[in-house]
C-alpha cells in the first residue's frame, strides 16, 4: 500500500532521513519508534507532503505520490493527524468533525458521522461543546474522529500517547487496532512511547538518526532486548 524508496528529506543542511526504505502493507499497524530528533515526524511529513523530500519515491496504492501536495493526498485516502492534538478552539465538537468531510455533506457523510461517534461515544455526548473545554484525550480522540470522517485508506498517526495518561493511551490504541481489525484500515503509526506502540502493531520500524536499524515483526522487535536497550529506551 505505502512504499518508500531510497527517500532522504533535509532541513537547509540538517539531513532529517537518509535513504529511507519502507513498506507499509494494506491492512495493518505499521509502528515507527525512535528517540526524539531520529526522524520520525519528518518521515509522516514527507509521506503527506507537508515536506518535500530531497531524493527517493513514494508510492501509495499504486501510484506515484512523491511530488503531490499536502491537499492531493488527502483526497487521495491519506490522512495525516499531527503532534500536537491541533481542533480548532473556537468551534464544536460537532463542527470540527464536520471538517473532516471535506466539504461534503452526503447521506453516507452523515452515516460515517454516525459511525465515528459510535467509536468515540464521548464525542457524540458533548457534541456541542466548545473543543476548548475538551481534556487532551477528548481533544486526541477528536481528531482521530475528524480524520476519520474523510474515509481514508490509511492513517498517519504522530505521537498520539503523547501527555495522555496510560488509561487513555489504552483507549485510543484499542479503537485504532479496531479500526484496522474491522474496516481493514491502514495505520502508519509514529510513536515514541515503544512499548505501548509495538503492543498493538503488526509491524515495527526503528529510526536511529534518520536511517532504518531495523524492520521486522512488531512482536520480535519487543523481544529483542538489546535494540529495546540502544533505541526504544526500555
């Protein structure tokens, strides 16, 4: 489904990721660890087109994606939820999932609304809510929600445990397996907190400093105490 071939992206001289190879296969959690600075963000920027990658190919379901912009390939079923945990403050629960639709406002629109609010029940329960009042779980769970509702073929997900606390995490990890269990959605799933990460994977990646040390099963990786002692910090 998401292949990347010899990719390098630099910052001015800084190199972020260096002759990056990467399958991500249709179906599944992909999980990509690392410690802070070793190019994991870059690697979702890339692929989304927010950065321009300097050498290499991308290709998403059989199609050449490297140069396309960050909007194409949204519309194309990628669709990348940053750090950071980014709704819009001044609008509602329930307008900022109506983003995620892009516009559209369709029966099966408003089926997939339904859909998404089943998943997060709390969404639906405080549908009116300023998403300023939301708690940073609640704001996670959003814009999960609201990438959702474009119908993505896969998901880029960046530090979503990030600040959450551990009961959270679980939450969120539990409805994103389920994603992919049930709807066969793809997950590109970046993260640093390792252990949870490679808990719900299909498949692990590790980046040290911008290069691919290892790429395997995400359960071998888990097992492999010394990578898990000079990369994923446990």
């Amino acid at each position: 489904m998401l292949e990347l071939d010899g990719v390098t992206s630099r910052y001015g001289p800084v190199t972020a990721l260096q002759d990056v190879d990467l399958i991500a296969e249709q179906g599944r959690i992909t999980a990509v660890l690392g410690a802070n600075g070793a190019g994991k963000t870059t690697l979702l920027r890339t692929i989304s087109g927010l950065h321009r990658p300097d050498s290499g190919r991308i290709r998403f379901d059989g199609q050449d994606i490297t140069k396309r912009s960050a909007d194409a390939m949204t519309r194309g079923g990628l669709a990348h939820v940053p750090e950071g945990r980014g709704v819009i403050t001044e609008l509602t629960v329930e307008e900022n999932l109506r983003l995620g639709a892009l516009g559209r406002s369709t029966h099966r629109d408003a089926v997939r609304m339904d859909e998404v609010v089943d998943l997060f029940p709390i969404l639906g329960d405080r549908s009116n809510a300023l998403a300023h009042t939301l708690s940073g779980g609640e704001r996670q769970m959003l814009v999960i929600a609201r990438s959702l509702l474009a119908t993505p073929k896969m998901l880029l997900l960046d530090e979503p445990s990030l600040g959450l606390a551990p009961r959270i995490v679980a939450q969120i990890f539990a409805i994103v397996r389920r994603l992919v269990e049930e709807q066969g959605l793809s997950v590109l799933l970046v993260e640093q907190n390792a252990r949870s990460a490679l808990s719900i994977a299909d498949v692990g990646i590790v980046l040290g400093l911008g290069k691919v040390v290892a790429q395997d099963d995400a359960q071998v990786l888990a097992a492999d105490e010394n990578l898990r002692h000079a990369y994923l910090g446990y």
